[in-house]
C-alpha cells in the first residue's frame, strides 16, 4: 500500500510566523502535490513537483513556497502565515506521467491566530 | 471559472436504495474522470475512474457514468450503506498529465 504521511495533524502558528508542512511518501512517486481544502470550495492545488528539484505552480500558489530536495519529500513552506490562510493542507503522489490516480496523506489542520 | 462542479452539497439517502451524485464539467480538453471519497479529519481516498474513450465503468458496487456530448459524469452507489457517508469529490484531468482539477464535493449521507 502506497503511504503518504505528514508531519502533523494539527498546527497553531502565529500571523507573521514561517511554517513548514512536510510530506513523505514511500513508493518512489514521481509526482507529488499539495492542495488545501476549504469548506465550499473543495481541493485546490497550490504547488506541484514532477522530479527533485522541480516544481510548477497550482492554481493559488501565492504566499506559498515548496522545497523537494529528496524524491519521497515534498515541503510546503509558508513564509509569513496570515490568517487567510488557516486551512486544511492535503498532499498527495502519484506514481508518473502515466499514472492519474493521486494517493493523499491524512492532511494537516493548520490554525494562524 | 469553475471547470468541474458539483452543483449539489450534499444528498441524503436510505440505506439499501441508491445513490447518485452529479458531476459537470466545460472543459472539453478533459479526457479522464476520477471520484475520490472524504472521512473528516482524513485525507481523500481514490474510489473509481473513467476514461473518455468509455462510457461506464464499475467496481462493485460503485458504477461511474460519462456522457461527453452533455459534459457530464455521475457516480452511482448501489446499494448505499452507512458507511458510505462521505464527502464524494470529482476529479477531472486532462491537457497536463499531473494536474487534477476538484469539484467542490457533495456531502452524502446514508441513513440507517
């Protein structure tokens, strides 16, 4: 089975704080996303990751970086957390360009006060 | 601009009868369908899929149907049960191999 972890469940972070959300998964995925998921708005992709060191922009990437160093991590990195961004953060692999199912992570329930 | 909606919230229904959850999409460069079921406080599960080249595809009891002329794919769930309470979200791809684009979800509701 295909696991995708994330570092935490729950997060409370401070407006102005710098967050990092870290994802891993464990079946040498190529591709690898991160999207958050907002009540009437449903999932939206942020960033994504087709190989190391590579990234494309989602559809709202701003106020948002990404770092992947290693194949099976992908971080998601907030540089001044503000309130608008409190959300659920869901990340995700798939396995390559031929592959379209995306397997997610639990997701983390992030909190800016 | 919305390319996948989901236009119901959510649906409730009788244990044993079916389920059918809507989707509609106006991108025509979408070419493979995907529903995902969501537990609170868990990540998006992969349910079914579809190609374009079809027109219905199933796994048990979970059958998923296009019709590309009206732009519109449906999920039925027969029979429903309690623990099919979820959110059910569609998923569209096409044009880019990486990029999913979501509906908002519908929240459906099994009653014992």
């Amino acid at each position: 089975d295909v696991k995708v972890t994330q570092s935490s469940r729950y997060l409370v972070k401070r407006t102005g704080e710098k967050v990092f959300l870290e994802c891993v998964q464990d079946m040498d995925h190529e591709n690898m996303f991160w999207y958050r998921q907002d009540p009437g708005l449903g999932l939206r992709l942020i960033y994504f990751s087709y190989d190391v060191k590579m990234k494309e922009k989602g559809d709202i990437p701003e106020g948002y970086s990404v770092s992947r160093e290693k194949k099976e991590r992908f971080s998601l990195i907030l540089e001044s957390a503000s309130t608008n961004q409190t959300s659920m953060y869901l990340c995700a692999s798939s396995l390559d360009v031929s592959a379209y199912e995306q397997y997610f992570g639990p997701g983390t329930r992030l909190t800016v006060t | 601009d919305q390319q996948v909606k989901q236009n119901s919230p959510s649906l409730s229904v009788q244990e044993g009868r079916i389920s059918i959850l809507n989707c509609d999409y106006t991108n025509s460069m979408f070419d493979y369908f995907l529903w995902y079921k969501k537990y609170p406080a868990e990540g998006p599960t992969f349910l079914i899929s579809i190609s374009s080249i079809k027109d219905k595809n199933e796994d048990g009891r979970f059958t998923v149907f296009l019709n590309k002329s009206a732009k519109h794919l449906s999920l039925h769930i027969v029979p429903s049960q309690p623990g099919d309470s979820a959110v059910y979200f569609c998923a569209a791809l096409g044009g880019s191999n990486y990029k999913l684009t979501f509906g908002k979800g519908t929240l459906l509701t099994v009653n014992p």
